[in-house]
C-alpha cells in the first residue's frame, strides 16, 4: 500500500478530464493536479520549450511527493514524454498509448481519425503508437488548435464552438474513419460539439478515460493503491490565477474546487 499522492498535470484546465475519470475508478486516492494556466497552449510551441515546460511542471509535481504521474496533456505526452520518462524518480504513464489502445480496439473499418494540438499533431505520435499495434490501420490526422482556447473560456458548446468545429472537421468526416481520438484533454470538453459535426455512426475516443484504467491497473499490480476508506483529497494548483480555472472545474467537474496557490513554474 502506499498512500501518497497521484500527480497529474495539463497545460491548463484540460487535465480536468483526467481528474474526472480518475476520481471515478480510483475514489479513495489523494491526488496533485498542477494546470499550467499561464503558459497554455502548449501546441504552437517547439518540441525543446514543450519538453522544458514538462520538466519543470513534472518537479514540481515530485517537490508534492507523488507515487505516479499522470501526464493529461497530449502534446506532453507526444512530444516530452518519450524524451524523459526513463529519467523520472517515479513512473510516468501519458494519455497517447491509452488512447491508442482504446482505438485501435473499437475501430472495425481500420480507419482511425486523430485530432490535436499542432506540436500533438506534428510529432505523429500517435500514429506511430497505432501502426505499433497494427500497421494496416488508416490514421487520418487534424490539428484544432483553437479547441484549447475554446475549452479553456468554457465555450464547448454553442455557436462559435460548433463553427470551429465544422471549420476543422468537414474534411476528416468526408475521409470517413469510424473511430476518433480526442488526442489534446481538451478536447472532451468539447465533445458534444465534436460528436455533432462527425455524425453518429464515429466513435468517439477519451484518452484520459483509459488512462485512468490504466494507472488503476498499474497501482493494483503494484500493491500501491491507497489504505484509505474516505473520499480521496485533490489539491489544485495552477501557475496564473486561479479565478477562470475554478469557474471552468465547477462546470466540467460539477463541484467547487479550491486551487491552494499560485505556483512560481519557472522556479522549478
């Protein structure tokens, strides 16, 4: 058993996703979620700056004494990740090869459509995660990059959403693939947005859904899930103000939450 905390991080509020699913399948773990609110988007950014950003957001994360981290960004995971999860004290899972596992098992045309940030979109990591697993699969590959701002204003839904939306996605749903992975955490908070404009019969995939199983599975095998019986405690911190980030929680995770401090990133 081991009851310290689960780090998660994103670049701002889309690792909120994560938190969701996770609170869900593991309730009685402590978890650290630190959003990088004043360096969002992450996906214009060179791969050294994205790789930069995610040392310093993953010491911080250690600086709280966290057993594992869940890295929900999609850039960070495509793009950081690979570079430096070898390094780290205590393992590290992101969201592309869970997303790509639940893909590549719920496709049955063999055409799996990938949606992003640009830096996501760029590294083909998840193209290159699916080929892995079965090379005759299709990928047919977009970058959103005004998803993020979207999301992070609360605007995942309505006019300006679903203008976007058809703005980005008309092309990738005449090219048909039946399955879609939300490859930036974002993006779920857009989903009912996206699910309109790609039609019922796509499939629809949340990488920080079978990312939760994930680490759920990984902490069982390891004996490390926490002892505890209560209700697990998330602190919130953010690297810009708090004020928008808690408006956005409460609507996607229905609760108030109280972001604990300001944090200095660059310090880190």
């Amino acid at each position: 058993m081991d009851n310290r905390p689960i780090g998660v991080f994103d670049s701002g509020v889309g690792g909120l996703t994560a938190i969701k699913e996770l609170k869900a399948v593991l309730p009685h773990e402590d978890m650290v979620y630190f959003g990088d609110t004043a360096r969002v988007p992450y996906g214009p950014r060179s791969d050294e700056t994205v790789t930069r950003y995610t040392q310093q957001c993953i010491r911080f994360l250690l600086s709280r004494d966290v057993k594992l981290i869940v890295v929900a960004c999609g850039t960070a995971s495509s793009v950081a990740l690979p570079r430096i999860a070898e390094k780290l004290p205590v393992p590290a899972m992101g969201v592309v090869p869970s997303g790509v596992a639940a893909a590549v098992a719920a496709t049955d045309a063999d055409h799996i459509g990938v949606i992003g940030t640009a830096a996501t979109i760029r590294s083909r990591a998840y193209e290159r995660a699916i080929h892995e697993l079965k090379d005759a699969i299709r990928v047919s590959a977009r970058a959103c990059p005004l998803f993020v701002p979207l999301a992070e204003e609360g605007w995942g839904d309505g006019e300006i959403a679903h203008l976007t939306a058809e703005a980005y996605l008309a092309e990738l749903r005449e090219e048909s693939p039946d399955t879609l992975i939300l490859g930036c955490t974002h993006y779920p908070l857009l989903e009912d947005t996206i699910g309109d404009i790609m039609g019922e019969g796509v499939t629809l995939i949340n990488p920080a859904k079978q990312t939760a199983l994930d680490a759920k599975k990984y902490l069982e095998d390891q004996d490390a899930l926490s002892e505890k019986d209560t209700p697990g405690e998330i602190l919130y911190y953010v690297s810009d103000t708090g004020e928008g980030f808690r408006g956005i929680a409460r609507w996607f995770l229905g609760e108030a939450v109280d972001v604990q401090a300001s944090v200095d990133i660059e310090s880190y």
